[in-house]
C-alpha cells in the first residue's frame, strides 16, 4: 500500500511540473524526458545512452517540436552537441556532434557558393594564394620548423623481383622520428620519378599487403616510393601513445613528416624533380590532398576514397586544425581544386562519403582546370558499386594514371591483356619493415618520449633558412 502511495505521490508532482511550465520556468524539461516524449509522439526508436543525456534539461522543450522528427531531434539536441543516426527503419542512435560532417545537401550549397567567389585563373589564384598562407598558419607550420642536421637512419635492404626495399627514419624535429620503408626499383638508371605515399586508418598500417602490393609494383614500373607511418601510429607509438593521434597537432605532425619525406626523395642523386607524385587513401587521401594544395613541388596526386564536399575527415589527425576554416570556410573539394592545373586523379566508390563526388565534386573540379584550358588533366576513377579501400581495382587506376604523367613501366603492373598482375611482389611480415627492430631496440637514444615533449618543440621551433610556397 506504502508503495503504491509513493507511485501515485511521484506521478502527481511530475504531471504538476508539466502543468505548471510556462515562460517563467522556460518550459524546461529533462533531455530523457523529452526523447520519451519524441519516440512516443513519432513512433520511432531512440537507443538511450545514460551518460549522454544525464543532468541535462532542454528549455522551451515542446516549443522545439515539428511535424518531421529529424528537424525535430535536431532542434532538440543542438544546443548539447549532440544528433542522431539513423540505424533502420524509424530507429535512430543518439552519438556526439560530428564537426567533420555536413549533410551531403549542405556540401553540395557549400560548393556552389565558392565556386561563385572566382570566376577565372586569375581570382582563382588570388584565392588560392589566401587559402596557402591560411592553411600553413593554421597547422602551425608558418614558418617552417629548422630540420634537424641529422642523416636518415636506413637499415635492412633486401632485394625482390624488379625492385629492392630499405627502411628509412627520417628526424622531422628534435627527438621525432618519421619512419616507412623505401622502395626502389632494381635497376636505377637516370633520374626516376618520386612518390610519397602517406598512410590512411586501415587495419595493420603500412605494413598490410595492399600497401606493399602498391608500393613494391610502383617501384617496379620505375618510380621511387616512400610509404611512410601515421603519427602515433606503427613505429611512432615508440614514442606515443596511441590516443595522441587524434589530438590536434597529429595534423601538423603529419603534414611537416609528408613535407621531410619529400625533401629526403629528392635528395637521392637520381631522383626527377619534374616528376613527382602522392597517392594515400582515407586518411591518406586527405594528406594527399593537403600536401598537394601545399606544395607544388608535387606534380600529380591520386587521392583515394577521400574526395567529398561534406565530409573533411572523421580524425583530428584530419581536421583538428583549422584547415578547413580558411577563407570563411572551406572544404575538401575546393582543397583538391588548388592543384589545378597538375594532372589529378580522383578515386572514389558508391560505399563511403565520396558516392557524390561523380555528379557534385568532379564537375566543379573540371570547371576550375577549364580556367587553365586543362579539363583533360583531371579525372575521376568511380567505382559505384565498391567500397571504402585501395583495393585492386584502384589500385590499377591509380598504375595506368601514373604511368601516362610519370613515364611509368604500366607493363610491369599488368599482364599481356591489360588485367592488373602485381604476382611478383613479395609480401613481407610487419617485423622486416621496421626501421628501428622488432623490439624498437634501434630506436636513437635521443627520442622523446611524451605528446607534452611533442608540444614544447613545436613552442621552440625556429624559422627555417629556405624559402617559397614549398616551405621545404
């Protein structure tokens, strides 16, 4: 009886707070309350999460509703970071604001304002040159830190069929250390072409076999190839842990280690300064881009599954610098544009973010190389009905676009009818590609060995003695 008392005495005073919210209270009610009220009134599922929406009341709450639930949720939920996904049919998933996203509407409004701010070569440039010095402030790389004096760290050189491979460190900074692997091809004659290959958020990092399948054929077409780790990543968590690659300064890390890996290509007596290149996918398509529109001392990029209007990419290591704020705002789309006119190709699928970029990105992508009279220049490889990787299929893409621009072997890459063959390439075990030993042993008595160490060299760095928009 005492129990049913308390029921009835707890339902009283709720259903009395309701009644008595007006504009004196602010019609506030608590946010659980409210996404009761919302799955009720529209029928749907919204999957609680308890320490999202604890302690937290939404005001004016009912005065937020409309007849569509997701203008609804959103209104809602905005004013807490928060939104839904969409999980099934009337079911959604309450999860965190995601900064990076727009909705691919918005992408789409986006571009078609900046692509109404220029109209020729000429305000292009202008605009492109704003976007250039913003961008290199906005990493924190403005002005270039000095390069440290010290020599690459090459060790463990092993010889395959048409090509060789090395493993190389590179000091970006005091105590910081870049590590990858370098592949050559056996026979080097003259100068080659060079290709920095940044890495994405695939499992086993660099050291999978799609990326040594690429690396290792592009090698034996001729070129030069540096595939090198994510920050906080591979070897790098020697160094840190794995939770500093999403801080913020993983971007500039990663820009300043794409810019050392350039400078240590063309330092090789046989490298072609006219002839050099940068393909990454996911994470590695968004470096790719970045370090293109930063740099024009790459002469052809390849971004892979990373193109899009709406998306400027889900890691901090991606977007945790004000990159993307350049300008009054920017985006991966117009990012790529600043190539214009080096010959780009864009790789892209019907599984992921950039499914839009055929009908959205890439014309706009066409109109700025008309400026320069270069539409042929830049190209789209769609593949509609495949999904987020640098699978085989892009893989050969990404071979046939880089013989045509670098004088590239294609032959090596394919079989007598044109089917992609990458049979001769030997795919190593993680251990054989690390620069500094299985057990990190080799790692130089110098390193640091904390994020705050990280964050003091980058309050220290000096001016650089070069100059010019490569900042090299």
């Amino acid at each position: 009886m005492l129990r049913t008392l308390r029921i009835l005495l707890a339902f009283l005073l709720l259903t009395t707070a309701a009644v008595a919210q007006n504009s004196d209270d602010q019609y506030r009610e608590p946010l659980q309350t409210v996404l009761d009220q919302i799955q009720q009134r529209y029928g749907v599922k919204i999957r609680p999460d308890a320490a999202m929406v604890k302690d937290k009341w939404v005001t004016y709450a009912e005065w937020r509703f409309r007849p569509d639930v997701e203008e609804t949720l959103k209104n809602v939920l905005a004013p807490f970071d928060l939104q839904v996904t969409k999980t099934g049919d009337k079911a959604y998933k309450l999860k965190t604001f995601q900064y990076h996203l727009k909705t691919p509407e918005e992408g789409a409004a986006q571009l078609a304002y900046l692509a109404s701010q220029y109209h020729d070569a000429a305000t292009w440039e202008k605009r492109k040159a704003e976007l250039r010095s913003c961008m290199w402030q906005a990493l924190q790389l403005s002005p270039m830190p000095t390069k440290p004096a010290s020599k690459p760290i090459i060790t463990n050189k092993r010889q395959f069929d048409g090509y060789t491979v090395e493993n190389v460190a590179l000091e970006t900074l005091p105590g910081l250390y870049m590590t990858g692997s370098v592949y050559k091809p056996l026979k080097v004659k003259g100068k080659v072409p060079v290709i920095i290959s940044p890495d994405g958020h695939f499992g086993d990092g660099r050291y999978r076999a799609d990326a040594q399948k690429r690396c290792a054929t592009l090698a034996r077409m001729g070129a030069m190839v540096y595939s090198y780790d994510l920050f906080a990543w591979g070897e790098s968590l020697l160094q840190f842990k794995g939770e500093d690659h999403r801080r913020s300064l993983a971007m500039s890390v990663q820009a300043l280690n794409g810019e050392r890996a350039l400078d240590y290509l063309l330092s090789l007596k046989n490298a072609d300064p006219s002839r050099v290149a940068i393909t990454g996918g996911s994470g590695g398509g968004s470096q790719t881009m970045l370090l293109t529109a930063l740099d024009d001392r790459i002469k052809v990029s390849v971004p892979v599954v990373m193109l899009s209007t709406y998306h400027s990419g889900g890691c901090p290591c991606e977007s945790g610098q004000p990159v993307h704020l350049c300008g009054g705002g920017t985006n991966n789309a117009e990012l790529a544009a600043m190539a214009a006119p080096r010959p780009q190709l864009a790789i892209t699928d019907g599984g992921d973010w950039t499914a839009q970029t055929p009908e959205v990105a890439y014309p706009y992508l066409q109109k700025l190389y008309g400026y320069y009279g270069k539409t042929d220049l830049v190209q789209n490889a769609h593949f509609p009905k495949e999904g987020h990787d640098y699978g085989a299929n892009k893989r050969q893409a990404m071979y046939k676009f880089l013989a045509q621009h670098q004088r590239l072997n294609l032959s090596a890459a394919e079989d007598a009818s044109g089917k992609l063959d990458e049979s001769k390439v030997t795919i190593e075990k993680e251990e054989a590609q690390k620069v500094f030993g299985p057990k990190g042993e080799l790692l130089p008595a110098n390193a640091i060995h904390s994020f705050e160490a990280l964050q003091a060299l980058f309050n220290k760095t000096a001016p650089a003695t070069s100059t010019g928009e490569a900042k090299n």
